[in-house]
C-alpha cells in the first residue's frame, strides 16, 4: 500500500535478474511556499444620527510578498458595516481578517448631533465630530482621523468621517456638515479603485450636507425632507455612512450605515489551489488570480 503525496513523483524501476517485477519508489517534493499579496478593509461606519457626524471607513491594510505555504487554510472574515442610527451615535464597523495577518479595525461611528459638543468615536478611521468636540482617532497606519467641531459652529452640525487616505473635513463658522475623508486606491485586481471614504457631515439646516468622501463614503442628511436621511457608505468598500438630518416635522434624522468590508488576494495563477469557501469572486490579472471576498469563507494555500 502506497499513500500518493501532493506533487510527488512516483518511478518505476526494474530489480536486476528478475523479469516483470518492479519496485515502486516516490520521490518527495517539498511543498514551496508562494509570494501573495492582499487588501483588507473593514466595515465603516454609521454616520450620527440627527445632524451628527460622518462614520469613519474601514480600517484599511494593504500587505505584499506574503509567504503563503501549500496546504495552509487561510480564513477571512469580512466585516460588516455600522447600522444605521437616529437618536444615538453612530455605530462602528466590524473587523475584517484574514489567517496570520493583523485585523484591520472596524470604522469608528460619528458623534449624535443635537447635543451640544460631542467627540466622534475611535476606529479605523475616526467618526466625525459635532459642536465644538473632537474628532475620533484612528488606528495607527489604517486610517486618518475625524473632522474636528469649532466653537463657532452650531451643535446642529455634523463634521466629516475620516477616510483612509485623507482626515474628515472640520466644521468652520457655516452651517455646512464637512466632507467625508477621502479613501486610497489600490490596483490589487489589475484595475484601480479607490475605497474606504470617509461619511460626510449631516446638519438640521436646510444648506448642504457634508460630501461623502472619494472611495464609497455615503453624504450627509440635511433639514430638508428629500435629503433628510444619510446616505450609506457603498457595500465592500468600507465606506463611512452619513451623518443623519432633521427634519423636525416628520421627525426623521436617521443616518446613512457604514459599507461592508472585503478582503482581497492576489496569488501567481501557477500557485493557485482552487480550493476556497465562502464563494468568493475569482479572476485573473495578468500572471495572477484574484480572490475577491465580500463575505467570509476561507483559502487553502
């Protein structure tokens, strides 16, 4: 009985003076680890409800010439997005991870407007403030801060999310809600996009709304009843979701909820096992096969 081995070589060779009897050797080949490359992202955040401040994206996290050995399973989890929020502070994002590699960090929820001065929450990149509060701090190497209040702006008035690439825009003396950071390309898939944006500001005026930052991030509600509610960051991108309006007549100031994460390998297609779970999305780029995961599930190496 002979157990076969993944890549082995099986030989044939003939014993000397005898005729039609053989003995079976295998040669071993030592499983070779491969270079990968991945993009992982976490859920954003929700932006603060009734006129509060932008959900900060995902924490972000780009690796190159990750040693990957034949055999091992990989799993990724994927995080989901803050859910929306009315009268309350947004609610942050959820984790995203992948086997062996640091878990990057949900998005940080922004600050309940309506309240006087309030601080916007911590994580990926941060929530953004409303008043004259503090903007919330991000991870280190995963995200940029929130938009800081002012003390001549009104609590009425939501700062920006921060986004990977850029902090959420802070609040001056109008009554604007701020931008959304602004997220980070990557052309991991062989095409460049740009994720992880920040949430914009919401206001209980009828002026504009904070902007969703570049890379998913979901605008601002405003006092007005067609724009009332925040806009959502886009799914699988990490987007900061919208700080909420008002609109004290129909009573409505919910926020826009955080995108979903994803997780992204890049491996040599020569590598490629084409064993996974969680049906992720498979292409190739060149001389690679690319894995995209908007879900959790798992790679076996």
């Amino acid at each position: 009985m002979f157990r076969r081995y993944p890549r082995g070589i099986i030989t044939a060779n003939a014993l000397t003076g005898t005729s039609g009897v053989y003995d079976i050797s295998e040669r071993f080949q030592v499983p070779r680890p491969y270079s990968a490359d991945l993009l992982i992202i976490a859920g954003g955040a929700s932006g603060g409800g009734t006129a509060g401040g932008g959900g900060g994206a995902g924490g972000y996290l780009t690796f190159s010439g990750q040693s990957f050995t034949p055999g091992d399973v990989k799993t990724v989890t994927v995080g989901a997005g803050g859910a929306s929020a009315s009268s309350a502070n947004g609610n942050n994002g959820v984790n995203s991870s992948v086997t062996g590699l640091t878990t990057a960090v949900g998005g940080g929820g922004g600050r309940l407007g309506d309240t006087g001065n309030g601080a916007g929450l911590s994580g990926g990149s941060g929530g953004g403030a409303t008043g004259s509060g503090a903007g919330g701090a991000a991870t280190s190497g995963q995200g940029r801060a929130g938009g800081v209040g002012s003390s001549s702006s009104a609590s009425y008035v939501g700062a920006g999310g921060g986004g990977a690439g850029a902090v959420g825009a802070s609040l001056g003396s109008s009554l604007n809600g701020g931008n959304g950071g602004a997220g980070l390309a990557s052309s991991i898939t062989g095409t460049s996009v740009t994720r992880a944006g920040g949430g914009g500001g919401g206001t209980i005026f009828s002026t504009s709304s904070g902007a969703g930052g570049a890379g998913g991030g979901g605008a601002g509600g405003t006092g007005t009843v067609a724009q009332v509610v925040g806009t959502a960051g886009t799914a699988n991108t990490g987007g900061g979701g919208g700080g909420g309006g008002n609109n004290n007549p129909l009573d409505t100031r919910a926020s826009g909820a955080g995108g979903s994460g994803v997780v992204i390998i890049s491996v040599p297609s020569a590598d490629y096992s084409g064993i996974t779970t969680g049906s992720p999305t498979i292409t190739t780029s060149g001389s690679n096969t690319i894995l995209t995961f908007t879900s959790s599930g798992s790679y076996t190496a």
